[in-house]
C-alpha cells in the first residue's frame, strides 16, 4: 500500500508528484463536491486551541511572536 522511501529522497520531486496526482485526480474539487450543502468546519492550528476558540491571551502571544 505505501511506497518505500529511501534514506535519501528529492522532496522537491515528490512534492511535484503528489500535486501531479491531486490534479489529475481532481481531488480538491472532489472534497468540495462531498461536503457542499454539509456544516462547515474550521480547524484552529494546534493546542491550546484544539478543543475550542482561542483565548485573548492566545491570540496575543501569537501575534507578538510572529
């Protein structure tokens, strides 16, 4: 099922391979299709957000930070 990758690998290379595949396949455009007329999500990037809205104190640290 997945491939075999070498210690060494072109991720550049791959990269391109992957978006390759995503294209001919219309697989974006797919998971538009799926999920049209279905709630929408929002994902936060990572703790401590995860389970919920960032915090005020949250937001700040990330915008000095940044």
């Amino acid at each position: 099922m997945y491939k075999n990758v070498p210690p060494r690998i072109n991720l550049v290379a791959m990269e391109h391979e992957i978006l390759e595949f995503w294209q001919a396949g219309g697989i974006f455009e797919q998971s538009l299709q799926r999920s049209e007329g279905k709630p929408r999500w929002v994902f936060y990037e990572g703790p401590p957000t995860a389970n919920g809205t960032p915090g005020t104190h949250h937001v700040e640290a990330r915008v000095f930070k940044d």
